[in-house]
C-alpha cells in the first residue's frame, strides 16, 4: 500500500533531498477497549524523527511494531497521545508519506506490467503523464531495475518483486517512508543485497525513513538511530545512537568492534524487555 504525496521535496545544496519531521508524543492505543478481549499495546511511545534521518524501530514479537506504524501512519487512530508530521496533527492518512509493508505478494498487480504497477497509484494524483513516467523511469533505476520495466511480477523472483514495492513508494517522492518488515520474506543473501539498495537510495534521496524490523543486525546495520521498545504495552526502552560511519559494507561493518558493540547492547535490551525487566528510557 502506497499514499500519495502532493508536495515536493525540499533540496539541499548537494542536491539530495531532505524532509520528513515526525513526532508522536505519550501513544497509548488499547483494542477491545472495555471488552473482555481488552489489549493495551501501545502503552505511552514517545519519540521523534529529524528530517533525512534513518531510524529502526525493533522490540520483542508482539510489542505493537505494527500498530504504532498504523497509528503513526493514520491509519489507525491511537487511543490517546499525538502524532505531528512536519508540525502538523496527523489525524488521517497525511499525503506525504509512503508505507512499505512486508508482503510484496499481495501489494503488487500480477496483471501489470513492473512500470504499470510503480505508475498505478500516481494516475489518480494529478501529475501529469510525462512526470509519472519520468518519477517510474527514475525509480526503477534507483532500486536497479532500469532493464525490467516491461516485466510483469511473476518473471521476477521475490527480493526484485519487493525492490518494485519500494520503486512505486520512490515514485511518490514523499517526505516520509514508513517500512513494516519489508525485507522479512526473502532469503538472507537477498535480504542483505535489498538492505544495500535502500541505503544507497536513502544517501541519494535522503528520505526521512521509519523501519521497523524484528532483525537486529539489520537495525543497527542501517540506521542512524535504535528505537527499542518493552513488551506491551509497550514503551521506549532505549535510543541508541548508531555511529558508525558510512557507507556500510555487510561483511566489514558488520566485523567491526563497534558493530558488535551495538548489536550486542541492543540484544541485551531486548531480552530484558521481553522478561519485563525493561524500564521506560529516562527511568531509573
């Protein structure tokens, strides 16, 4: 699923595009609110986002991931607390963000070809003809796809059918990307050739990205700041701030003392999150 932007980027003076401020402030979100089946997963997340910033969300199966991404998103209003994008109130679904989900199986048309599929959800935006083949043609060569635009899904196999997802929410241009677990599906080796072409697209573009991941190594391997969160009903544990400097390699980074440093802290924080020893970030 793809929302459509209706602003352009703000560009820097090297030309990379920079956008894309979030804030969500004390999100609680209960479902079956006042029923028996009542499950308080969102128990008060507080965090913010700067423009062009690549943060990771991770936490123990069942923290709320998912649902604080709907919540963030507007697609799901949470139960009490605020999400601002760009200092404005998110109360629907806001027109500059995109969001990727994990199965490319189900959000992208067998039936269309790979330029129709990335055009699709443009051809209701306003944007004219020319431009929305210009936003296709540019995004299937970011994401390396330039030679496989006349393909239709089934030709392809499932790392190149998720690299399509991310080329349609490219095409958008928005000022923010939401990313639900979008490499979750493929094999390992696939998944670290698509975690390279999200950087190399996210250090040309400088998108604002939000990618939550059950995958450790991948969080710290790509962003420049962990979120960690508690079981639910969940809260921030931790933000740990990833210095490690880029480009990232997947076989050097990953060797580096630094490397494993964080990955190990994050694993600790985790485990005791999913023990109920973690503590809200800031409390002693």
């Amino acid at each position: 699923m793809s929302i459509e932007p209706m602003h352009e980027e703000s560009v820097d003076d090297s030309g990379a595009e920079a956008s894309g401020s979030l804030a969500a402030t004390d999100l609680h979100h209960v479902y079956g609110r006042g029923t028996s089946e009542e499950h308080h997963a969102l128990g008060g997340i507080t965090f913010s986002m700067n423009k062009g910033e690549f943060v990771a969300i991770v936490g123990p199966s069942g923290c709320g991931k998912t649902t604080l991404l709907r919540c963030l998103s507007g697609l799901m209003a949470p139960t009490s607390g605020s999400v601002m994008l760009e200092g404005v109130p998110v109360e629907s679904v806001p027109k500059d963000l995109t969001l990727v989900f994990q199965d490319y199986r189900r959000s992208l048309y067998p039936w269309l070809r790979v330029d129709a599929n990335v055009e699709f959800p443009l051809k209701n935006s306003g944007i004219g003809k020319a431009e929305r083949t210009e936003r296709v043609r540019q995004a299937l060569e970011d994401v390396g796809l330039s030679g496989h635009a006349s393909k239709y899904p089934g030709q392809l196999s499932g790392g190149m059918q998720q690299r399509v997802s991310i080329a349609r929410a490219l095409a958008y241009r928005p000022h923010l990307l939401l990313m639900d677990e979008p490499f979750a599906s493929v094999d390992a080796q696939t998944r670290a050739s698509l975690e390279d072409v999200l950087l190399e697209v996210w250090a040309r573009r400088r998108k604002t990205v939000l990618f939550v991941t059950h995958d450790i190594d991948e969080s710290v391997y790509l962003a420049d700041r962990v979120v960690v969160l508690s079981n639910a009903p969940s809260h921030v544990m931790a933000e740990i701030v990833v210095d490690i400097p880029r480009p990232r390699d997947q076989i050097e980074t990953k060797a580096t003392p630094e490397f494993v440093e964080l990955r190990a802290e994050v694993a600790r924080l985790i485990r005791d999150a999913g023990t109920g020893a973690g503590k809200p970030a800031g409390d002693s």
